[in-house]
C-alpha cells in the first residue's frame, strides 16, 4: 500500500523561490535589487543564483512594469486576428512603447506568446487577468476605465469555454457530471496493480503530446522504493495554439483533483503539486476552491475518502512564463525554484524527480482521462474510438474558422470532419500539435487522428493544438513567427537548441527577403535534423519539424521566395544595405 | 579634355593603394593622390579587450612586420606593468632584440629582393611579365637563391625565438616568456642546415657593393628621381649612434638641422599632431613646432642613415661612410636612396645578430619582471620601415581603455604623396602618351618607400593631439585641441 | 562485466560505466568539449558526443553501459553531426584563436584540429557580448564562452556559495559572475577556475601566454591512432602541366601571402610548375588569362573587396580561401559588434572637440565605401576550399594546392592544422 512515513516530510526552503519572487513582483511590480540580497539570504544561496532564476522568467522583471502590466499576446493566431491594429492602439492610447513604460509609470506594455486563449484572439492579460476578443475601441475603453483607477480583476473577461462538439448521443468522456469522490470511493476496493491493470486496458497515453503509455509510467514510480513521492500535474499548457487545459481546470477541476489522488494511491505518493503557467494566474482561485473543497470533504488530507493510512495532499505551484517548463524535468527544476533548464536522461523523473525522489507527471488532460476511465471502467471506454487508438481527445481548434473552440473527438475522426464541424474558411495550410508539431496540407485531409503510429500509416497524433490557416495566409509568416517563438523560449542550455534557433532565423530572413537558393533550403534541411537529433529536450527537437515539413510539402511555394538569378556561385548580397551606414558620411 | 589616370592596385607593395593623376584640359598636372583605401579598425576594436592579449593581437596589423607591433605593443605594455625598457631583464632584452633584427633582416630582404628587385634588374620601362620575383628567379637565379636563403634566415631567427615564423609569440608583459636553446643557437652558427650568419654578413656586404655599382652606373637617374626636401625622423641611442630598439627620438631637416632634438620616447604626444584628409584613409603626421606644410617627416632607411652619426657595427659603419663618400652630401633626400640604405642596414642587422648569438645571455633564465603598475604604456620602435608608435591606455582593471597607433607608413604619408607629385610633374605631365613604363615609374617612386599600407590605415582612435583640418584643396579649415 | 557492440565490434565492460570512458578505454575516439569524469551527472550541454544508442541518437556521455547495449560511433551521418555541433559553437561565439591566452591549451581549438574543422558550415553570429572585468581576479569573457556548465557546477566558495550561474535564458543566456562570492576564494581556487574552463573565457587579471608554440597541450600531436585529415579532397589525378594562379589579399594583413613565401627555395620549383597572373606580386592588375586556381587572404570589409572577389569566382576555376580572415572573416572582425559610425566617429570625429561641423570623415570618389561589418568570403561567392590558421603554414598551403591541381595526396599532420 503506502507510505508510513512518520515525520512529515518538509520541503527545502528553495522550492519556495517563484512563489517569493512573485509576491514581489505582484506587489512592487518588479522586483529590487535589495530583494535579491534579502532572497539570497533566505534561500542561503549566493545572489548571482537569485538573478540567474530571476533572468530566466518572463514574468519577472528588474525594472518597473507600471501599476497595470500589459502583456499582449503575440501568437501567431493573434497575428492573424489583428494583432498589429491592438498593439498601435494600445501604444496610442497609455501613451507607452511595447517593452518600456509610459512617463507616468502608470503603463507597461508589452509582448508575450500564446496566452491560452486562441479561441479569443486577440487577447491580453493585464495584471494577469484576462482581456479577451479585443478590438480598437474595446482597447481604448479598458484603457480608460483603468486610466480612471479601475482595477483589471474587477473590468476583466470570463473567457467562455467554448465547448463546441462532444461525440454525439451523450458520449463524452470529459464533460460529463463528476460528483467529487465517486472514484476514490472505488478505491477502498481497488489495488494499485488493479489501477495500472485498468489503465493499461485503456490504452491512456500521455495527453501532454509525447504520448507514453500512463500505466507504465505509474508502474515504474510504483516499484520505486525512495520516499516520500509526488505527484505533479503539468498545467503548464504552453503549446501555441493549446487551451483544452485551460477549460478542464474552469470546468473539470474535480476531476483532475482527483485523478491526481487515484495516482498518489497508486504509486504511494502522499505529495501533489499542481505546476500552473503564470499565464493562468486567473483559474488559480478556482482550483483552491476545488482543492478546498475536496479537504472539506475528507477528500483530501489525512485518510482521504476514509482509506486508512492513505494521505494526499495537494498545494499549487505558479509558473513564471517559459514554455520549456511544460517539459517534464525543466518542470522539475523550476519546482525546485531553479532556472527551468531540462535535465539529462541520467535518470528518469519516476526514479529520481523533483528533489531527487520518485515522480509522476503527467498532464492535466491525463489525470482527468484516468479519473474517468477508473469511473467508467475500461471496457465502456474501449467502446469509444478505433481499435487501436479507444477513447476521445480534446482538441483546441483556433485560427481561420467560425467555431474555434474545444472539440472532444473520438480517436478515428478525419481531418475533413474536423474542419467541416469547426466550419473552417478555406483551410490550406494546418498545423498540429503547435509549433513543435507538424503542419499538413489540405492535400492530406483524409488522414485520421489517431495514436496509431505505425510506419506507412498515415494517421495524426495531435496533442491538442489545431491552428488553421487559409489561402490568404503567408506560410513563411507562419513559419517564421514559430522560429522567433522557439528562440525565445530556448533555454540555452545545450548549443544545438541555443544557436541553432538563431541560425535557423538567420536562414529564415534570406528566405523572407528574396535571397535565399536551393542550397539554403537544403542546409535548413539538414541544419533541422541535426537539431533534431542532437539536442536535449523536445523544444531543440522539434523546432525544426515544421518548417523542415513545410519545406517539402510545400516545396512551390518555397521555390518563389528563391533569388531566381542565383548561377551557383555568387550569393546574393544587398551592396546597398550594407553600405548604408558609410552613405551617411557623404558630403 | 581634363581627365584623370588611375593606378590600381599598387603593386608589389604590402596593402592596398590607388594612384590617382587629374590631368587638364593641355594634360598638365593638376592633382595627384595616393589614396590608402583600406580601413579596419585596431584602435577602436582593441578597446575592451585585456592589455596582456594586446600584443599578441596587435601584430595582425601586418603579416610582414608583425614583430614590429609586437615588440612596440610589448614595450607599451612592459610600462603598463611598470617595467621601463631599461628594466627588463638582460635576457628577455637580449632575445627580444635578436627577434628584433632578425624581422628587419627578413623583411628588408623580402623588400629588395622580392619587391622591389624587378624595378633595378629590368628598368623602368620593362613589360609587366618581366616585373616580379618569378622573373628574377629566371634571369638571375643566384640572386634569387640568395635573397630568399637570406629571409628565410631572418625567419628562422625569428621562429627560434617566438615560436612561429609569423605571428609568433616572444613578448609577455614584463618580459618574454621563453628562450633559446643551444641547438637552436649553434643551427644559425655551424652552416650545416643554412648558411651560417657569417656567409649573411659576407652576402650583406655584397648586395652593398652591388647597390654601389648599380648608383655608380645610374648615378644622373637615381640623384635626380624624386628628389625633394623633408624632414627625417628616426631612432638614435644615447651616443647618436643608429639604434633600432630602444633609443631617443630625433628629426633633422633635409639640410641637417636638428628639428627633434633627441627626446625621450614618452614625450611623442607633446611633439606631433595628425591631419585628416577627405580623399585618403591614412592621416598625415607632422611636427606641431614647425607646421603641417613642412613639419612632416620621412622614415625608415633612408631617414635613419641620414639623421644617426654614425652606426654601431663596423662593417655596416664603413658602408654609411662609403654612401655619403657617393654622394658628397650631409643629408640625403633622393628617393631611390632608400633602396642602398636599405641594404646598409641590412649588414647591420646582420653583424648585431652575429654577436647576439654568441651572447650567452640568450639562453638565462631571469625572463620577466615586475614593476608598480601604471595606467598608460608607450612603446615607440624602429620598423622596418619606419618609426612605430604604439601608446595604451588602461583602466585599474586592465582593460585597454585607449589607444593610439601611429604606424611608420603613415609618417611617409606625405613623402609618398610629394614622390608622386614629382613623378607626375617630371615624368607624364604634357607628355601627350602616356606610357605603361611612365605608370610604372609611379609606382617605383611609392615602392622605395617599401610601404606597409595595411599597417598604416589604423589612424583612427582617440588622439590626445592637436589635429587640423583640411577640406579636399588642402585649405586648413580648422584646428582643434585637446588634450 | 557485460557485453556491449561498438560500431560492430564487441566489447566487454563493467557494468554501469560511462560508456565515454569504455570508448576511451577502448581507443575509441568519441569527441566531446562538456564531458569531465568526475562529474555526475554528466553535464550533457555540449552534445557533441552524440551517437546511435540501441537505434537512436542519444549523447553517450549521459548513457551507463549495460548488456546488450549496441553502440554506433563512427558512420558518416554521426560523423557529419558530430563536427557540425562544434563548428556550431564556434560560429556562436567570437572565438579568435590568435588573440586568445588558452590557444593551444583549448579544448574547443582541440576538437576543432582532431575532427579537422577548416571552415564552419554556419555564418559567424558576431553577437555582441563584454568583457566583464569587475570581478577581484577572475576576468570573463564571454565572446568565448561555450556553456558548458562546468563552472556554474564545480566553482563553489568553502562555505558552498556558488561564483558562476546562468543568467537570461535561449541566445541572450551567459555565464553571470558574483563579485561577492569570486572574492571569496582562494588563489588556488581562482587559478583553478581558469584551469577548467575549457576554453579561454575565464582569465585571470594578468596572466598572459604560458608556452611558447610547439608546447602547449594541443599543438602537436593526435589524440586519435589514425588522425587523418580528410578537409581537402584531391580533385583527381591530373597531368602535370603547368598552371595558372591568381592571389589577392583582401581586408588581410598579408601574413598568409607572406607564409605562402616560406616555402623559400622550393620556390624556384614551384615556378616551374605554375605562373602567376594578378596577384600583389606581380604587376597584372587585372586577369589576362583564366586561372586554374584563385587564393584570397582576407575577409570583405569594403566594397570594392567585395568586387574584387566576384572577379575571382568568375575568372578562376577554384577558388581557395586562405587564412581565417577569408574563411569566416578573422581578426578585423572584432569590429562587427562596433556599429561603423562609432569607428569611423571614433576616428576622425572625436579626436577634437566640438564644432562638428568642421569636421571631415574621408569619403570620397576614389575611396571605396566601407561596409557595415566584415564579410567571410563565402558569404559573398562559393568557396571551394578552405585553409585555417593565422597564417597557415607554409606547409599546409602548398600540400593543399598540390592536391587540389594534381590530386597529389599529401595528408596534413595534425601539427600544421592549425588555427593560430
């Protein structure tokens, strides 16, 4: 069964660092330098440390950020929504530049990535709280009312969900009433080799996008004899293009609760931590609702659900802005207060995790799929889907369509299907899974979504993300938007992610302004493979993917942006750009 | 019709010149410019960077006289760490001369015999295949054999010492890090290998001969060629003797007056200013006491043969004495000149390094020293062509903060500039065609100077001088000061 | 002890080892700049080491050998993304060997010698990064640094404060140093830090050049049994006629033309074998005959540079770049990150006080016009062959050239290859 542990077990004062660090920046805006000494002090770690955390979060800033902090999302979907007519607006109106503050300090603009909330587009968070659906004059209405000391949480949005299809006659999995407990009263009966058996039938995979099987990862924590252990939850949907999360936890925060106590049970861990993005500071009072709920229940705590001997508990650890965090052990580290940077394969998380001890992550969508399955039972679950690939996945769909939003589709829908369902508008150039995913073709619009992932079969594996663009759209606009993503949110850590990132935008602007040749398609070929293979995490392995897809699939509309006089032996080179800054010192 | 005869590239010089001639309407001389065209940057780049990698990185100025910077970058830099020239050890002063006379060695060899030979073996009017070294090699092979054996001994010397024939590595601050072994010592010294240093003096002391021939039978053409009145500046020792590494300042006027009365080195600033011209990337020295119209100087052989009173090494003296026996004058201000008192210093070098190698002192092992730190250093050096300055500043850190590089080449500036004039006016101007052997003479006029073009363009940098100003007519426009 | 496949090879080993060192043991040449023994974990920021482990590529440094582990080293592909990592980090930085006080002593320099890297596959990023001279001894300069972790993990002051950690994240990431902490520790502990650093990012204030060429670790020999330097590929046999060669230094210092010279008497041979058209040392000025072979010194700084070398792609049937100024641009380079107006300001603006209207900088007809940074030549026009060093050697030079004219195969000690 489970722990035993006698002395509660505390965690080193270091993991308390974000939650500090935001406390600052909420209250001061940003974060002083005296501050530095004083948490260097605390945590007992030189300061050098302090600002190396500090430097590596978006959302901690070393100047002030004004009394309302702007950030506005510059993701590819707001870009086509009308990013560019918000952002001159928005300048316009607080009298600020993006990146700085406005003379009165009372203003601070600036850029983020994907906010979860594509289906919004274009979309802000001020203070942290969502603006959503924004146009000109919704813009300089916010700003007036703020201008008059309104505070953002009380003029903010309530994003809807945006649920627009589940498996028709009643068959969703996600969305159907979850009574909190009706699971862990299953448990009294259930052994942890019952749960992994369950979930093993189930074929639930890793819903966070890397698609390993759940069970197996339950079991290999379980066979862990180190303790205590943890559960963590990865709530750091960061994916561009990804906010089927984002409705689970405004909506299912039950069962994700306690789809995280079914695996504390099953692996013997007493420990959950729910690693929430900074970007959902806004959906956090909800689930300390939900969490106190669940306490107020006997659900959580000591004996939770009346099983003698089991304790769980769960706290809330607030991300800081930066997409390598949603990586399993970049996770960690930031757990753990440090700088998000991904660990090696030494050991695995479930061996050794955060602090060193056995760890499950997994993310939210899994958690509340295995709430249900344990709910349901296996067998109606294999009931749903294609043999195979059984059950139904959560799709964000965004972009060119009338009806962004969730999508629940059972494993097997086409990709015509989907597009027929989100009504999308002359869709041409799709991209799945995000950024690090693949684009296809409406060429390829007969492919099914499924998990199947066989060689010569040619279904989809999506991980939630589902941007659709149309005709009109400039693929090189798309592709070149997800490079500057990735060499934001590179970590650094390792050299083919770090400089690789930056070459392939190099590369990128040849392409962009005409003077590019076959020889530069081929090098970003191989330049992309070479990162795929050699780099750390997933976010230097797949930040080439699209573009090396596009590149082929795609290949005419790449071959008009060539320098078409190209003989194979002089590159094109602007003499005049790059004698501009002598000109100057023409008499 | 008015028009304008360019000359481009220069050739068989080190670095990148264009020769431009405005003729007008009668194809008289209007204008003449040599313009330095290239541009690279030392002395804003090297800010920022740590002093004890300066010299190492500094003698990237030149590929052919990189010892030069390197051992006037080392002299900057021995002050910045406190040590004056005078404290260096006898070892590391010793090893760093023989480096020292070695390049000059070298490089004046490759001058003559690589450069500027094809200009004296073919004439003025020799067609442009016959105009390079391979010629040379074809029609005199045993002047070649000997030219190239004596710059590759000059290399040798210089790579036994610093590691690398070029770019090697001798001079740490304070000093040098390495010394010399008795193989390497005896490998100048027993014949077996290469020629041994006295077959050098004996080879010297032929190309000496040979140069007093050649004046002897072109006496009217070489007197005459370019001949023009400046100042000479150059390096004397304590006694007024010819000194290369380490001396005093001194500058004569083309009659012989003392204009620059032996100063010490440390004082370069208070004597000398830099103008800008529109039309040339390299700038124009001169002496502030006498004026920017005649208070430029030329350097180099030339310069240092007229102005020292006498040379320290025998053979090399009586050949001075023999030179100014030829041409029965004090001071010497023909062009071509500089080819025979080129090969004077050769000898020269070639005698120091003779005692040099049998110093035992090469081989000590008191190599650095330490001093009081200062916060500027100034390392002036006699080139191969010329007076070198190399002036660092530093902050308490460590990082160079300012620098100053006049680099010999641009001291010539003007002198380079006059010969052309000269060959301009005498040789094409009203002469109807011009033609490829009148070009050439141009260019035989630029070569004597044995210029170091890329050397020469770092005149940019913060100069605690006073710098006037002239639009593209030569008007003085303006003048500034700041110190 | 387990048995384990290298490149088809079987190999017994102990259990659980790092299979870096079983290679090592073995005589296996597995290239690495981040792998350091006594460090567990392994730091794996490099990537270098990467190979084929049981199908897939994975660093070996991070794997423990068990049974049955199959190992790929050595097939083309691994090979190929092996050396592009390094020339990728020296594309990152601004790593100018011959200005550098750990030249010879590099472990960057090292890989680049033993995996034969002559040129980098990537254009140089010439970012602009400091020197950061505040600390007491410690100097950094993080032009050269590679990231690889090793100091952040291993520099710690006696009461376990650590000196050196990552700040910013992606390109902007560097290595931030605490002055407070750096005070601490000894002068053990700061040489110490200047020992590990793999490269010559962490100085110490003063500390110059400590051997002379020929002795320092790297100079001279192979870590490898069969160094075999495949850079220059030899065009085929050809007839020994005599062919044409053009030269030209562009933004060079002349050195390389200067190490081309040393080849001393063999000169008088090597006339035989070819004649020269333009080149500095000559008279033409301009081609009068297509060349069989062009070889540029120097990188482009102006744009007549520029013109100059387009009329060598089009009048040579090979091209050559010589020197590292040619191959990726060189020392002139150090004014890439100097935005042109603060040079030529600097210059010819500053020197004097006020009034700038007086003031001139040259610009003029017959100047040719400076360009915003240096330019490697093969940003310009294809290169067909590269030559690395500050200058080559004479030797290396000529073996190349002989290659490449007639398919004479000379092999290139890993004592000429070099960088400095």
């Amino acid at each position: 069964m489970t722990n035993g542990i006698e002395k509660k077990f505390k965690e080193p004062d270091q993991t308390q660092m974000l939650n500090r660090l935001w406390e600052l920046q909420k209250s001061n805006g940003y974060i002083h330098d005296d501050n530095i000494k004083e948490l260097a002090n605390a945590f007992n770690v030189s300061e050098v440390e302090v600002e190396g955390v500090i430097s590596f979060y978006h959302f901690f800033q070393r100047n002030p950020t004004g009394k309302y902090t702007i950030y506005l999302n510059n993701s590819i979907i707001a870009d086509i929504k009308g990013f560019e007519r918000i952002k001159e607006t928005l300048e316009r109106e607080t009298g600020a530049t993006f990146g700085t503050i406005d003379r009165t300090g009372t203003f601070g603009l600036f850029l983020t990535p994907c906010i979860g909330l594509s289906d919004h587009e274009p979309s802000a968070l001020i203070n942290f709280y969502p603006f959503i659906n924004l146009n000109t004059s919704k813009v300089k209405d916010i700003i007036a009312k703020l201008k008059n000391g309104a505070s953002a949480e009380s003029i903010c949005d309530a994003p809807a969900d945006n649920i627009r299809y589940t498996p028709p006659g009643n068959k969703t999995v996600f969305f159907k009433k979850f009574t909190p407990g009706s699971v862990i009263s299953k448990l009294v009966q259930a052994t942890p080799l019952g749960i992994i058996e369950e979930l093993k039938k189930s074929e639930l995979a890793g819903r966070g996008g890397a698609y390993f099987p759940t069970w197996k990862k339950w079991n290999s924590a379980m066979v862990q004899p180190a303790l205590p252990k943890f559960v963590v939850c990865n709530a750091d949907e960061g994916e561009p293009g990804t906010f089927k999360d984002r409705v689970l936890m405004n909506r299912e925060a039950n069962s994700l609760i306690e789809g995280m106590i079914i695996c504390g049970y099953t692996i013997g861990a007493e420990y959950g931590i729910i690693y929430l993005r900074g970007e959902y500071w806004w959906l956090k009072n909800k689930l300390d609702e939900a969490i106190k709920e669940y306490h107020s229940k006997g659900l959580l705590g000591e004996d939770c659900g009346n099983i003698k001997g089991f304790s769980f508990d769960i706290r809330i650890q607030m991300g800081a802005g930066s997409y390598v965090c949603g990586e399993e052990t970049a996770l960690l580290e930031s757990l753990e207060g440090k700088r998000g940077e991904p660990r090696t394969k030494w050991f695995f998380p479930v061996e050794k995790g955060y602090l060193q001890l056995p760890t499950v992550i997994n993310n939210v969508e899994t958690f509340c799929a295995a709430a249900k399955i344990i709910e349901m039972g296996a067998e109606e679950y294999l009931k749903l889907g294609i043999p195979g690939s059984p059950g139904t996945k959560l799709i964000s769909v965004s972009g060119d369509c009338q009806l962004p939003g969730i999508y629940e589709i059972e494993w097997g829908m086409t990709i015509e299907e989907l597009l027929g369902l989100c009504k999308a508008d002359d869709p041409y150039y799709i991209q799945v899974s995000g950024p690090s995913g693949e684009c296809i073709s409406i060429n390829e619009k007969s492919r099914r979504m499924s998990m199947i992932d066989l060689p010569g079969q040619k279904d989809i594996r999506c991980g939630g993300s589902f941007m659709i663009f149309n005709k009109h759209r400039d693929i090189l606009k798309i592709l070149v938007n997800f490079s500057e993503f990735f060499k934001h949110e590179s970590c650094g850590i390792c050299t083919p992610c770090r400089a690789g990132n930056f070459i392939i935008q190099r590369k990128l602007d040849r392409l962009n302004n005409g003077f590019a040749n076959e020889t530069d398609l081929d090098e970003i070929k191989s330049w992309g493979t070479i990162m795929k293979n050699t780099s750390r995490c997933g976010l230097g392995k797949t930040a080439a993917n699209s573009l090396i897809i596009a590149m082929d699939k795609f290949h005419d509309y790449f071959k008009t942006k060539l320098d078409k006089n190209y003989d194979g032996l002089n590159l094109k080179f602007d003499m005049d750009a790059a004698t501009k800054d002598y000109e100057e010192y023409k008499i | 019709m008015s028009r304008k005869i360019i000359i481009d590239p220069v050739t068989r010089v080190e670095g990148h010149g264009r020769v431009t001639i405005h003729l007008d309407e009668e194809g008289k001389v209007k204008d003449s410019f040599f313009h330095i065209v290239e541009f690279r940057g030392f002395e804003r780049f090297v800010q920022g960077h740590p002093y004890w990698e300066t010299p190492v990185l500094v003698q990237r100025l030149c590929g052919i006289c990189p010892v030069s910077h390197h051992l006037a970058a080392a002299k900057a830099i021995d002050q910045i760490v406190g040590i004056d020239p005078k404290d260096l050890s006898p070892t590391a002063s010793k090893l760093r001369r023989l480096m020292h006379y070695g390049q000059i060695f070298q490089s004046h060899a490759l001058h003559f015999f690589y450069l500027a030979s094809p200009d004296l073996l073919f004439g003025v009017d020799a067609p442009v295949e016959k105009r390079n070294i391979v010629a040379v090699a074809v029609e005199n092979r045993e002047l070649a054999i000997k030219g190239i054996t004596m710059r590759k001994f000059g290399q040798e010397i210089i790579k036994a010492v610093a590691g690398k024939k070029i770019h090697g590595i001798l001079a740490v601050p304070g000093g040098v890090h390495k010394t010399i072994t008795k193989e390497e010592i005896d490998y100048f010294l027993d014949g077996k290998n290469i020629e041994n240093i006295d077959t050098m003096i004996a080879w010297s002391q032929a190309m000496v001969n040979f140069m007093k021939e050649y004046h002897e039978k072109n006496r009217k053409f070489l007197d005459e060629f370019a001949e023009f009145p400046s100042g000479h500046l150059g390096m004397v020792n304590d006694e007024g003797g010819l000194e290369l590494y380490d001396g005093k300042l001194r500058a004569i006027d083309s009659d012989g007056n003392i204009t620059l009365d032996d100063i010490s080195t440390d004082l370069y600033q208070d004597y000398f200013s830099e103008a800008v011209a529109q039309w040339s990337y390299m700038k124009f020295p001169y002496l502030k006491n006498i004026g920017r119209e005649k208070g430029w100087n030329r350097v180099g052989p030339l310069a240092r043969i007229n102005l020292c009173d006498f040379i320290p090494t025998p053979l090399a003296e009586k050949a001075r004495q023999e030179y100014f026996g030829f041409t029965g004058k004090k001071v010497n201000n023909s062009t071509l000149f500089s080819h025979w008192a080129r090969l004077i210093e050769v000898l020269h070098c070639a005698e120091e390094m003779k005692s040099l190698l049998n110093d035992p002192d090469l081989m000590g092992d008191d190599l650095v020293r330490k001093g009081v730190g200062r916060l500027k250093g100034i390392g002036i050096i006699e080139a191969p062509r010329g007076t070198l300055t190399h002036h660092y500043e530093v902050d308490e850190k460590g990082m160079i903060t300012r620098c100053n590089l006049i680099v010999s080449t641009t001291h010539n500036n003007d002198a380079m500039n006059t010969a052309v004039r000269w060959v301009a006016d005498n040789v094409i101007s009203s002469k109807g065609t011009i033609t490829d052997g009148m070009l050439n003479q141009v260019e035989i006029a630029i070569r004597a100077y044995d210029p170091c073009l890329s050397c020469a363009t770092q005149a940019i940098g913060k100069m605690p001088l006073k710098a006037e100003l002239y639009n593209y007519k030569g008007e003085l426009i303006d003048e500034r000061c700041k110190d | 002890m387990v048995n384990i496949t290298i490149d088809g090879k079987n190999f017994l080993a102990e259990e659980g080892k790092n299979l870096m060192q079983v290679a090592k043991e073995n005589d296996i040449f597995i290239p690495s700049l981040c792998y350091y023994e006594h460090i567990e974990p392994p730091l794996g920021t490099c990537r270098v080491c990467i190979c084929k482990i049981n199908g897939r590529f994975g660093p070996a440094c991070t794997e423990k050998v068990k049974e049955g582990l199959t190992v790929e080293v050595n097939n083309p592909e691994l090979k190929d993304t092996r050396k592009a990592l390094v020339e990728m980090t020296f594309a990152e930085g601004n790593h100018l060997c011959p200005a550098c006080v750990k030249s010879g002593n590099c472990d960057l320099q090292h890989m680049g010698y033993e995996l034969g890297i002559s040129s980098t596959r990537f254009q140089h990023l010439f970012k602009d990064r400091t020197i950061d001279y505040k600390a007491n001894r410690i100097v950094m300069e993080h032009n050269r640094c590679i990231k690889c972790l090793r100091c952040v993990v291993e520099v710690v002051t006696d009461d376990g404060k650590k000196v050196f950690t990552y700040q910013n994240r992606g390109f902007e990431t560097y290595v931030g140093v605490d002055y407070e902490q750096e005070a601490k520790l000894t002068e053990e502990q700061a040489v110490n830090a200047m020992k590990i650093c793999p490269t010559g990012a962490i100085m110490l204030r003063g500390v110059s050049i400590p051997e002379p060429f020929g002795h320092r670790k790297f100079d001279m020999e192979s870590v490898q049994k069969n160094y075999n330097d495949e850079t220059i590929k030899p065009n085929g046999p050809t007839a020994i006629t005599k062919k044409r060669i053009a030269t030209i230094s562009l933004a060079g210092c002349f050195g390389c033309h200067m190490s081309m010279l040393d080849i001393d008497l063999g000169l008088l041979d090597l006339i035989e074998l070819v004649s020269f058209d333009k080149s500095p040392l000559t008279d033409k000025k301009n081609f009068t005959e297509r060349c069989d072979l062009g070889i540029i010194e120097g990188g482009c700084c102006n744009d007549e540079n520029v013109e100059t070398l387009k009329k060598f792609r089009e009048n040579c049937d090979v091209l050559i770049a010589l020197g590292e100024c040619s191959v990726w641009g060189g020392l002139p380079t150090l004014r890439n990150s100097i935005p042109l107006s603060e040079c030529l300001d600097e210059a010819y603006l500053n020197c004097v006080t006020n009034e700038p209207a007086n003031n001139i900088v040259p610009y003029h007809e017959d100047l040719p016009k400076i360009l915003d940074r240096v330019y490697a030549c093969n940003e310009i026009v294809k290169i067909d062959y590269y030559i690395p060093g500050c200058p080559p050697d004479a030797g290396i030079i000529w073996k190349s050239v002989k290659n490449i004219l007639w398919g004479e195969k000379n092999p290139i000690l890993y004592s000429e290859f070099k960088y400095d």
